[in-house]
C-alpha cells in the first residue's frame, strides 16, 4: 500500500517538473508565433517563418522588387535577440509561385562585426 502510495507521488512529482519545463518552451513558441503574425500583417510581406537561425520573409510579388531591403532588415533586426535568429532571408515570392523554386532576393545579417 506505501509503495503504491510513493511511486503515485513520484509520478505526479515527475510530472509536475516536466510541465514547468514545458511551459518557457511553450510561451517561446507562442511568442515566436505572435511576432510571424505581426510581421504578415505588413502590406508588402506576403508570408514569414522562423527557421533555426534565420527570419525568413517572402514579400508581396508586386511589391518585392522596390522594397528597402536595407530599412525592412534594420527595422526587423531590433527584435532579432527576442525571437532567436540571426539573419533575415528576403525570397523571391514570384519566383516560388511560377516555379515552386526558392530563390533569395537578399539577405542582411543582424549582428554587428564585433
């Protein structure tokens, strides 16, 4: 009956951890998820995603060849520590929606040579 009663405690114990593990985790991702969504909401990005350590940006096709690449990598960049990447990726939309190709526009690095 005791043995059944401790290994009960440690099980909720166990979980009880892995839970308060999981939880930054979670908050990260809802964060991480926020952030995409603000920066869809933009008129001349068409989609966004985070992927290891870069921001990936597929600007609006009819917008994409006037864009200031250097202004739009500055701007997202002041956020670049918080969500986790060190480079931004500007892809051609046109590209990818003739083709299904990837192909990038323009990259700008986030951190400063040091």
């Amino acid at each position: 009956m005791i043995s059944h009663y401790i290994s009960t405690i440690i099980s909720g114990l166990v979980l009880v951890s892995a839970s308060l593990m999981a939880n930054p985790v979670l908050a990260e991702t809802k964060a991480q998820k926020a952030f995409l969504e603000r920066v869809k909401s933009v008129s001349t990005i068409d989609d966004a995603k985070l992927s290891e350590d870069a921001l990936v940006i597929w600007p609006s096709p009819d917008v994409q060849s006037g864009l200031d690449y250097e202004g739009m990598g500055q701007q997202l960049c002041l956020e670049y520590a918080v969500y986790g990447y060190l480079v931004i990726w500007f892809m051609d939309s046109s590209k990818y929606r003739r083709e299904k190709e990837m192909a990038m526009l323009q990259s700008y690095v986030c951190l400063d040579d040091a």
